[in-house]
C-alpha cells in the first residue's frame, strides 16, 4: 500500500458556486486522480443534486458539504460542513445568502461594466461570485486577465467591490453544528489574523491542515492547535478548476476524519444518477 497516496480530497466546488466542474464531473475527476473520497463543499450552499450526506459516484464516496463565509468580528471566516443534512434553519440562511449573493453579483457587474465600457454578458444569478465575474472580465475585450480582474477591480480593496451581507460566527457554527457531522475552520493561513482564527477552530471540531496555496503553512502551529483542542486535521485542494489531490488525507491522516463520517455500509450513502446539467 502507498502509504502516502492522497484518498481524500475534503474541498472542492462545483458549478452549484464558483466551481467550473459539475458535480458528474467532479466524481469522474476524483475518481482518475484515485481518490476514494472527495467532499463537495460549495459556497453557502448544498448541492441539490446529492440527495444523501454521503453518495457513491464513479466508485468515488462524494461528501456532502458546505462552505459558509461568517463574519467573526475581527475578520471574516470560512467555515466547513462535512455531511450536511438539510435543516429548516440552514436552509432558510441558504435561501438569504443566495439572494444576497445575486444582489451582490448585479451590484459589481453594474460597477465592472460601467467602469470599462463593457457587457460582460452575465446575469446575476443564485451561487454567482467574483470568480464567476473575473472569468468573464478575463474572456472580454477588457485589459484584464484573471488574476489582474481581482487585483485592480474587483479584490476586497477595489473600485467596484461590493461586500456581502454573511452569518455571523456563533450564528454560523450553530447552524453547520445542527446539520453536520463535524464543523471546520477552512485554510487557516489564508487569514490576515491567524492567531485569532485558530482561536475560533479551537471551538469546532475540525481545522483544515493541508492546502497547496496562500502563506507557508506553519505545521506545528496548526497540529499544536488541534492537539489541545481536539481537532480533527482535514485537508484538500479547494478546487475550483478541474485538479484535485493537490492537497488532501493521506490513509493514515483521513482515518480519525472517516470515523466521523456517516457509515457507507448504514445507509447512509445511496448511489441514483448525477444530473449531467446541474
């Protein structure tokens, strides 16, 4: 056994958010890259075409997760959700955010458009994001390429940035707790504050360990977190292209996560047919 094959990778979006992979496909991609688990983890939405926590697609277990952006005061976090279930609550917060999200995305595409003199051909639309614009922005007649879309435009600190309307932290944790099996903070390093975003991961279940971008990860800092709080070390490639096992679990790492995931063997996993057009 190839002890340090990647089995799973725990972050990865579809087309649901800011993905540019259906969830068909994100199933075959795990499947020829050898995973034996991937989580679907989209932005501030479950994925309607996963009709249980975990399923079995291409001979690949796909976790039903969730990525939730909370504003945690100091800053603004991502939390993770691993085998979501739907919960009138969550589903009601869901339902605001996307329709946040779609005012949000009509508001920066006025401002995109109007400053460049462009149509950029996109309607604002539930799941719509800055990468779903920059895409577009990259594909115009526009003087910008994908990243340059995010750095002059659209970034945090750009002319025609819009902010979202997000959960806050203990409202947030409340909600993926009601509905998950385990709730993680997502790529700790990725933060302006990251003492005090390990601070929040001490009260979950979960940080995220391994991820293939952002600032050199400080190893011993995040598994000295986990140790004495517990935490569960995840991992994976938030994938919003068509790559995966960049970053995940190897066996060994992924076996303390499994536990926690519901068994394939007690119903908790089904297998009906993906739709080819979500």
């Amino acid at each position: 056994m190839d002890t340090d094959r990647i089995v799973a990778d725990l972050h990865a979006h579809t087309t649901v958010s800011d993905g540019t992979m259906t969830a068909a496909e994100l199933a075959t991609t795990a499947a020829d890259a050898g995973l034996d688990w991937v989580a679907v983890t989209d932005h501030d939405r479950i994925h309607p075409d996963l009709d249980a926590s975990v399923v079995e697609r291409e001979g690949v277990r796909v976790v039903r997760g969730l990525e939730l952006r909370i504003d945690a005061g100091f800053e603004r976090l991502d939390l993770l959700g691993y085998a979501v279930e739907h919960t009138a609550a969550l589903d009601a917060e869901i339902e605001r955010l996307q329709a946040d999200r779609e005012r949000r995305g009509a508001a920066i595409l006025d401002a995109v458009e109007k400053r460049l003199d462009v149509d950029l051909g996109v309607e604002p639309r539930p799941g719509l994001g800055r990468p779903h614009i920059a895409r577009a922005i990259e594909a115009s007649e526009a003087p910008y390429d994908y990243a340059g879309a995010f750095d002059e435009l659209i970034g945090n600190d750009g002319p025609c940035y819009v902010a979202r309307e997000v959960t806050g932290l203990e409202r947030g944790v409340e909600l993926l707790r009601d509905a998950s099996a385990f709730v993680g903070l997502a790529h700790p390093f990725r933060y302006e504050d990251v003492a005090a975003a390990l601070d929040v991961a001490r009260g979950l279940d979960a940080v995220e360990r391994f991820y293939p971008y952002g600032r050199p990860v400080d190893d011993d800092r995040v598994d000295r977190v986990a140790a004495e709080s517990d935490l569960l070390l995840t991992g994976g490639s938030d994938a919003h292209e068509r790559t995966l096992a960049e970053a995940g679990l190897t066996v060994e790492a992924f076996e303390p996560v499994r536990e926690r995931l519901p068994d394939p063997l007690g119903g908790g996993i089904e297998s009906s047919p993906i739709d080819e057009q979500d």
